[in-house]
C-alpha cells in the first residue's frame, strides 16, 4: 500500500508540475502562415492506424473466444454470441470515436 501511495503522490507532483504551463497565454498563431498542416494530417493517419489495429485485435480476440467458449458448452451458445455482439459494438465505437477525433483535429 506504502508503494501505491508514493505511486500516487509522485504521479500528483507531475502533474502539479505542468500547472504552470498550461496557465500561460497562447501565442498569437497566424493560421495563413501554417506550415505543420502536413504534419498534422500524416499524425492522425498515423494515430487512426493504431486506433484501428488496436481494434481489429480485440475484435479478433473476442470472435475467437466466442467460438472456443460456444465449442465447449453449446447450451450457453445464445447467451455468449449476445455479450460478443455487445462487445464487438463497443470496439467499434472506440474506433468510430478516433476517426471522430481525426477529422475533428485535422
């Protein structure tokens, strides 16, 4: 418990510690002189792609342990292919709301 609690308080210091940071006014951007709009697009590509294999790995993950628990006790088949379904619809919200965040970023 002794080892959480430092955890914890260390975690707290960090975060105290960029306060200071975020308390600063913005700098005046010029939005004709842009240059990193590039940069940006390939960014959320990028962090899509990873939102989208992250997805597709827990999709597979949760089909397979559907079939192996519906092979080993078929009554339970109906009950085990709902909560796969719940699932799978989880999942891919997750992964809708990260093309949400990329077209609402770039």
């Amino acid at each position: 418990m002794r080892k959480l609690n430092l955890l914890f308080m260390a975690i707290v210091g960090v975060l105290f510690s960029a306060m200071t940071v975020l308390a600063q006014a913005p700098a005046p951007v010029d939005h004709a002189a842009d240059s990193s709009a590039g940069l940006k697009a390939i960014a959320a590509g990028v962090g899509f792609a990873i939102a989208v294999v992250g997805g597709a790995i827990g999709q597979s993950r949760i089909g397979a342990a559907a079939c192996e628990g519906a092979a080993r006790n078929p009554g339970a088949a109906a009950k085990i292919q709902t909560m796969m379904i719940l699932g799978l619809a989880l999942i891919e919200s997750l992964v809708l709301f990260a093309l949400l965040v990329v077209f609402a970023k770039v």
